[in-house]
C-alpha cells in the first residue's frame, strides 16, 4: 500500500515536471511572437536585455529590425518566456495599470532585505498608503524650502574642490562620482532628517559609513550567483550567513539604531508643538513625513507605522542620493567630452549670475531664491538636462510581472515566431509573465528621436521628432523617471540638486577627460567604471580645473 502511495506521488510529479517543462511553456502565447533562439535549456537573454548599457542600444536596434517591437526573450529556463516592450502604447499600458502589473517578488525581496518595504518595494494597498502619506512631502513649496541648503552643500564642495587644487601642483584629477555622492548624501541627510553627515569634509560619520557600505558591497560589488541566492534562498543565507550578507546585517543594525533614534526624537518634538500649540518647524523630509502620518485628513487605517517612516527614509537615501549623483556625474562627463556645449553652457549659466553677487555663500535665503528662479528658466540648461539623462538615465531597465492574464494593445504590427506578421493588435500576456519595460531602449530608439539618436546633442529639445514628442514619460517623454502611478516621486527635489550643482560647478571649473576609458555597466542603475578596473569599483575621474571668472 505504502509502495503504491509512492509510485503515486513519484507519478504525480514527474507528470507535473513535464507540463512545467515542455507542455506548459509550449502553450504560452508569448511563444508565438517572435524573438532571438536561445541555444540550450539554461541559455537566456537577460545578460543583453538587462546589463548591458555598452552595448544595448544596437541589441535593441537589431531586434527591432528583425522580431518587431513586440520580442519574445527567455528568461531563466524554458519555462521563463518573457516580453521585452519596445512599443510606446505598450509600455504606456503597462506603466499605467500597476495593479496589473507589479514588481516581481524578486525585485522585492532584494530591495526588502537592504532598505525595507519602503515605496520602492511596496506593491498594491501598502504603495499607496505609503505613497499618500509622503506626498505633501514633496509638493512645490516644501521642495522650494530646500533651494538654499543645496545651494550651501554646493558651495562647499566648490569650497573642497578649490582647496585640492591649490594642495596640487599638477592639474588636479579628481574622481566626480566619488564626490559628488559624497555631496549628494550629505544633502538627502540633511533634507531627508535633518542630519550632517558631513560627507564632504571626511567620511567618518558611522551612519553615513553604514549606507555607503551597504550599498557598495551589497550592490555595486556583489557577485550575481550570490545575489540570486540570497533572493531565493535567503533562510540558508541568514544561518549561513557569508561575509556580504554580514556587513550588510551590521549596517542595517547602525541604522536601525541612529535613524531609529532621529525617527523618535522628530516624533516628540512634533507632539510637543501639539501640546504647546507651536507646531514644529521641521520641514525636512522625515518631519514633513511624521507630520503628514497624523494629519487629521488620515484615518487611522491611512496612517503608516515607524518601521514603514523608517524604510521609506532608508528608500530616498538611496533613491535620492544615487541617482541624482549619477545623473550629475554622466552630465558632467558628457560636457567634459564636448568642451564646446560645456563652454557654452558656462556663458548661459554665467549670464544669471553677475559679478556683483560675489560669492554664493554670502547669499542671503531670498537671494538664492531669485537666482534658482532665474537659474530654472535658462533654455540650455535644460536641454543638457534632458539630453543628458535622456541618453544615460540611470535606471537602465525595469522589470514588471502580470497579475493576471492580459491583452497588451500595441502600434505596431506584431511580428509571430514562422515569420509572418499576426492579424491581431495586442499581446496576450498570461499570469506570471514577466514583461522587460527597456528604459533606455525608449531614449535611443533611433526611429523615435533619429539617427543621432545616441549622440549627446542638447539642442534637439528645441524641436523633438513628432514620434518622440509623444512618448510616455513623467519627464519630458523620456521613462527616465517612470510614469504612471509609481513614477518617481522625488524629480522636484532631483531637479533643483542637478540644476544648482551644474550652475555652482560649472561656472567655477572646467572638466577635460583624464583619457582613461569610461564605461557604462548596469548595476542596479548605470554606473561608470574604468575600462579593466570593474573590481575598483564605480568612478570617473576627471581633470578638474579652476575658472576664474572676469567682472563684466
């Protein structure tokens, strides 16, 4: 009886391991469109689609060229049949309905493990709460708030700066990526909680240590097979625990403990300006946040707890510290590329700024407000700006899994596996499918913006192709911020720190490559390495030398 209960069991499994493995996957209608030959059972395309800046955009290119905009890739086996979206209806889709469409557990687990269940990882009910408590935080007027403390941490890098060239009889060579998120922490630290890192002047502040730790060894340095373990296995990895996945528990346990502090000390002052009938003053992030949780416009089930404040703080230190430096660091490598838009950029940014001002940090508050106004208008800047993250947005691609089966409408004509294009304008995606949302794949399609479409050339935001004029996009029809409900919720903050830290560095240095190579590589988000020294980690050093600007 025994015996026959497990040839039974035996029986049932195998049966499900074949339709798991050959009759289910042939079913799929992703299976139908048409997309590159993966040679061998655990061959997959993710390596090209996902983490490849170098060479994606002729990837890209040629399968749209060949399988259409609507492409059949595998994923980690036979069974992973996915969809890589070059189609602007059909991202469109995807981005809008989130509910549909969620971030695989994966995805969700890996960022839980380092920042928390904060916005970046949260899907459905938990998203949008947290989201609606952090709103107010981010409206025009609080962001405003933050205009002369950016303007401050920029000065003081121009300060450091200046000081390393005069310490230096050679032409100074200094690693922007290294220092610009030194400054860009030391101002999420201080706009996010009120907190100094004081990044800039030393790297010794033990909360500051602990995110930059975590982020490099976790992140930029870890091994790919060691972060798939974890994601899958992560009991093993938590009794087993391996050198990464301690610094990482050991970071995680100073901020627990500093930010955690900070969280409580914020709490009671803003429960003792209720009491005193003078509310609190705080209006960085984490005050604005708790202040928002107990607004009376919530009702109790609206509100989020101190371990949600916590990770969505953990969430905009990351967001809000790496991507903005990165996209400040890709910029100012493109204009040192192109001295000539640098110089002319100069000339624009030192046209708002006359000599009789003097020196920024003897501006006043309102003072600096006028010129950030006068700053924010300036034509060509903005064109750099958009060109710039345009080509190098530092979320290279996303990934999106259907909750449910669906039909994606696209514009352009599908193209099936025997060769011939389908007689229908939609995909069917079934239940669990994953769909590969190629971000950079939208900024350089050549057939969007043209044929320089991966060339740096600012001035093609004063008359965009019609294709690419409308494309989905929180950020002027680039997804180099998203779009739709989880579109990013930080691009005014990012904007005034890319706009004041471009108009303080550029109107006091100039930038010329070092000759060193640099490349793109994907991780997490687009990071520059020197060509050969992967294993240094991320950098990109630059010959930085002092402008000296003359009186009018």
């Amino acid at each position: 009886m025994l015996g026959t209960v497990v040839l039974g069991a035996i029986a049932a499994l195998a049966a499900y391991l074949v339709y798991f493995l050959f009759i289910g996957p042939s079913l799929n209608p992703l299976q139908r469109l048409a997309g590159p030959v993966a040679k061998g059972w655990f061959k997959n395309h993710l390596q090209i689609v996902l983490e490849c800046p170098e060479i994606s955009p002729k990837v890209n290119e040629f399968y749209i060229g060949r399988y259409g905009r609507s492409i059949r890739v595998q994923g980690v086996g036979p069974w992973d049949v996915r969809l890589l979206t070059l189609d602007p209806i059909s991202v469109t889709h995807v981005l809008k309905n989130s509910t549909i469409y969620e971030k695989p557990w994966q995805s969700r687990r890996l960022i839980t493990s380092l920042i928390g269940c904060g916005m970046l990882a949260a899907e459905g009910a938990v998203h949008k709460r947290q989201r609606r408590v952090a709103t107010p935080a981010f409206s025009v007027q609080n962001m405003r708030a933050l205009v002369p403390l950016v303007f401050n941490k920029g000065a003081q890098l121009k300060t450091k700066w200046l000081d390393l060239i005069r310490e230096t009889p050679e032409p100074l060579r200094i690693d922007v990526c290294h220092w610009i998120s030194r400054a860009t922490f030391d101002v999420i630290g201080l706009a996010g909680f009120d907190y100094s890192f004081n990044a800039i002047e030393n790297e010794h502040n033990e909360l500051f240590s602990a995110y930059k730790e975590m982020f490099e060894v976790a992140v930029s340095q870890s091994h790919p097979f060691k972060t798939m373990f974890r994601i899958y296995m992560p009991f093993i990895s938590s009794l087993f625990p391996d050198a990464t996945v301690r610094t990482v528990q050991r970071c995680q346990a100073v901020i627990r403990r500093v930010a955690g502090h900070l969280i409580q000390e914020k709490k009671a002052k803003i429960e003792q300006g209720v009491k005193s009938g003078v509310p609190y003053a705080g209006r960085d992030l984490l005050s604005l946040l708790l202040k928002s949780n107990v607004s009376t416009d919530l009702t109790e089930d609206q509100r989020i707890s101190d371990e949600d404040i916590l990770h969505n703080i953990n969430t905009f230190m990351f967001a809000g510290s790496d991507t903005s430096s990165l996209s400040l660091t890709w910029t100012i490598l493109l204009l040192a590329q192109n001295p000539a838009l640098q110089d002319r950029l100069r000339a624009e940014l030192l046209s708002v700024y006359p000599s009789t001002m003097g020196d920024l940090s003897d501006l006043s508050d309102d003072e600096i407000h006028s010129l950030f106004t006068l700053i924010s208008g300036l034509p060509f800047l903005d064109n750099v700006i958009h060109e710039s993250i345009r080509l190098i947005p530092p979320v290279h691609s996303s990934i999106r899994v259907a909750t449910q089966d669906d039909e994606i409408p696209t514009s352009s004509p599908i193209h099936g596996r025997d060769g011939n294009i389908m007689q229908k304008s939609t995909v069917s995606v079934p239940k669990g499918s994953f769909v590969h949302v190629a971000v950079e794949g939208f900024n350089l399609d050549k057939e969007i913006w043209g044929e320089d479409a991966w060339e740096f050339q600012p001035d093609r935001w004063d008359n965009l192709p019609e294709a690419a004029s409308q494309l989905p996009g929180l950020y002027s029809n680039t997804l180099t911020f998203s779009a739709g409900p989880r579109s990013c919720i930080g691009l005014r903050f990012s904007m005034i720190e890319i706009k004041t830290f471009l108009f303080i560095l550029v109107t006091n240095f100039t930038f010329k490559p070092t000759g060193d190579k640099i490349l793109k590589a994907n991780v997490v988000l687009t990071r520059p390495y020197i060509s050969g020294k992967f294993k240094e980690g991320s950098q990109c050093p630059l010959i930085v030398l002092p402008y000296e600007r003359h009186a009018n």
